[in-house]
C-alpha cells in the first residue's frame, strides 16, 4: 500500500479556500457512486505490460467501500479500458509515444475479450452494479464511454475515484469530472500507481485544487453524516 504525504503546500491551499479539511465530508449515498476505474488484469494481473503490482493490494478497501456504499443505496461503476477501434482514432498515441512493439502489445492485450481486458478476478462485482467501457485515459472525455449520462440519468451528483494508475487514469477521469460539475473526492487508500512519489503528487495537485481527497475510513464517515444530514433535513 501506498505511504501517502499530501504536500504541506496542498494542505495550506485547500484550508485557506475552504476553512475546514474536506469540502465533501457530507456526502449523500443516494447521489453518489463509486467509480472502480481499469481493476483489470492488463494492469492488475501480473506479468501484463502494464501491471501495477500495487494495485492488487487495494482491492479489499475497494470492495469494502463498495459494499458500504451499496447497502446505503448508493452506486457502483466499474470502468475499464478497451483499445477496440483505436489504432487509428488514438494514433498519435501508439505511433509517438510508444515503442512499436508495446503500443502492437497494448493495442492486442486490451482488445475486447482479450485476457487484459477482463476484471481481476478478486473484483466483487454485483449485478446491480454497472460496467463501462472507456477507450481513453479518461472516461469523461469526449467519445471515451457513455458515462456522463450514465451518471446524470441517476441523479449522481458525487463521485468517489478509486482504481489504477493513480496518476494516468483515475486522475484524468477525476479532473475531467471535476470540470463537468460533480463533486470529487479521490480515495487515497482505494489507488494504486507505482510509486508513492508519483501517488501523492496526484493526490497533492488534485486535493489543491480540483477536489477532495479522502481515506476509505474518511468516505465511509462522510457517507454516514450525508445520511444523517438527510434524515434532518
């Protein structure tokens, strides 16, 4: 698991904005869903091209907040990345910044049933929960997935980023989210990249700026005073 330092800079910033540690620390469950971003075997599984070992680590915090989440009528997504129909439309990504035989590697790996493109198996996903299918580092960009409306349709308002990498996809999805209106908290204990540099200087520019960083322990309380500021309201 990750050592996680937020910057103190970071800190100051987000105290001075908002006089109080977390803007999200009420969060409604009914209006939220968890977002499990790329929990695949491409990034997951080891001895993939782009395996995160940390990552395996984060699955039972994932799956508990899953859980707490789900039982408070709240919603599951789970995200995860297709190369199907990119070789042209992303070329400049896998004829520039890749070496060939990599970019040939991805571009077969998480083609559609593909074994990189299947869940990690530790994953407990739900039938009630939703699966979707990105086919770019963010899934809010435009053509990405069908996610926005997805969410929209539920009345979503408050979104909880976990998954891998920290600082690929789970960060461009969470900043692109931030600017189309929802709330954002990324769960520092719920992602994985690999190292804890690169970890918390996501976190740092994220909680400066873009949103909310909380630990599993601190979503789950920020779930428990939603419900009971809804109860009174």
């Amino acid at each position: 698991m990750h050592k996680i330092a937020i910057t103190q800079s970071a800190l100051d910033r987000t105290a001075a904005r908002m006089g109080k540690p977390h803007p999200f620390d009420a969060v409604e469950p009914r209006k939220t869903a968890l977002l499990v971003i790329d929990m695949q075997n491409y990034f997951v599984k080891q001895g993939h091209q782009g395996e995160v070992p940390l990552a395996r680590e984060i699955v039972p915090n994932i799956n508990r907040l899953a859980a707490e989440l789900r039982r408070r009528g709240g919603h599951v997504v789970w995200v995860r990345n297709s190369t199907a129909d990119t070789r042209e439309s992303w070329s400049n990504y896998h004829g520039y910044l890749q070496k060939p035989e990599r970019a040939e590697r991805r571009l077969a790996a998480m083609d559609i049933g593909a074994d990189g493109y299947e869940y990690w198996h530790a994953n407990d996903i739900r039938p009630e929960d939703a699966q979707i299918t990105k086919t770019r580092y963010s899934a809010f960009i435009h053509g990405s997935s069908d996610i926005e409306r997805h969410l929209r349709e539920r009345g979503i308002d408050t979104l909880l980023i976990t998954g891998t990498a920290t600082n690929v996809c789970c960060e461009s999805s969470a900043r692109d989210a931030m600017m189309l209106n929802f709330k954002v908290v990324m769960v520092s204990d719920g992602l994985a990249t690999h190292t804890d540099a690169e970890h918390n200087a996501t976190l740092s520019a994220f909680y400066g700026q873009f949103g909310d960083v909380q630990t599993v322990d601190e979503a789950l309380q920020s779930l428990e005073r939603g419900d009971k500021k809804k109860a009174a309201a």
